[in-house]
C-alpha cells in the first residue's frame, strides 16, 4: 500500500471513530423500555404468536445496546424492519457502530431512507440523535460502498433528516 492510500486509510478510520463516539454520546443512556426488542422483532418478523415473541422479549438486551453482539444484529437484520419507535431509538446505535466498523453485514442506507417509514421508527429521536444520524448519512453518501443508495441518501437528508439546528 502506498503511503498516500495508507494516510487516506488512516483518515478515513479517524473519521469513523469519531463518528462512532459522536453516536455513543447521543445515544448514552437509551433504554429500551416497553420498545420491540431485538429477539421479539424476529418472532414478529417469522409470525411468532404472542406467547412465543414473549419468550423472545425474555432474552433481549433492554438496559444497554453496548452489550448487543455485532453477530447478533446481522443474525437479526430484519428487525429493523419491525422496531416501533421505542425499540428503534434503542437499536439504532449499535446498528449505525456496526456498519462504521465494517462489521454489520447489510448497510444502513435502506432503512434511514424509506419515507413511508420515518414517522413510525424515528419520532423518538432528539434532535441531537437526529443530528448524529444526519451526519452518518453524509458520511456514507460520501462511500463507494452507498454508491447506488446515494440518491435516496441525498433524497431523504433533503426531505427528512433536515438538520434540526
């Protein structure tokens, strides 16, 4: 590798990290409280009856979203797709850590660019996660890896993740 590839290397990895902190701190302290967790969404995901997605509910991380498994977000990618606002708000950190890792499997740019969804899954948010957000989606829209979510990146930063300040 070459020096000039290895000092870009360097940066971007420095801008992920501080990206990543930047979440952490708006999101330090979220609970899931009475949100969908990370099991039940699965169980609601495959048609689980209610007894089942309880058992599932027993098993989720309710006080931390530290402590979720990067092998267990990828296990569950699908539940983003079937969070309420609670569990989403929860969530959401660890997923967007992950993928600025490199470590979530999926990407993120589909789920924070569905306008049909953003009333259900991010009413929740403060405008300094919503700002976080933001911001993580100007990173990605700036990857290769995003190259053909760019325009519903840049679709939904105009239409939905305004920034709040």
């Amino acid at each position: 590798m070459c020096i000039a590839s290895q000092i870009r290397h360097a940066l971007a990895l420095a801008v992920n990290e501080t990206l990543c902190n930047k979440i952490r701190e708006a999101f330090a302290g979220v609970t899931l409280g009475n949100g969908i967790g990370l099991q039940q969404a699965q169980g609601i995901d495959l048609y689980e009856d209610e007894a089942a997605c309880a058992r599932y509910r027993a098993s989720d991380e309710r006080e931390d979203w530290t402590r979720i498994p990067v092998s267990e977000l990828n296990r569950c990618n699908s539940s983003l797709s079937f969070f309420d606002a609670e569990g989403m708000r929860f969530h959401l950190p660890a997923y967007l850590i992950a993928d600025l890792q490199g470590t979530y499997s999926f990407g993120m740019a589909f789920c924070l660019t569905q306008p049909h969804d953003y009333a259900r899954y991010f009413r929740l948010l403060s405008d300094i996660q919503r700002k976080v957000v933001r911001e993580f989606l100007l990173h990605i829209s700036e990857e290769s890896d995003y190259e053909f979510d760019r325009p519903h990146i840049l679709r939904a930063l105009d239409e939905y993740w305004i920034d709040p300040c």
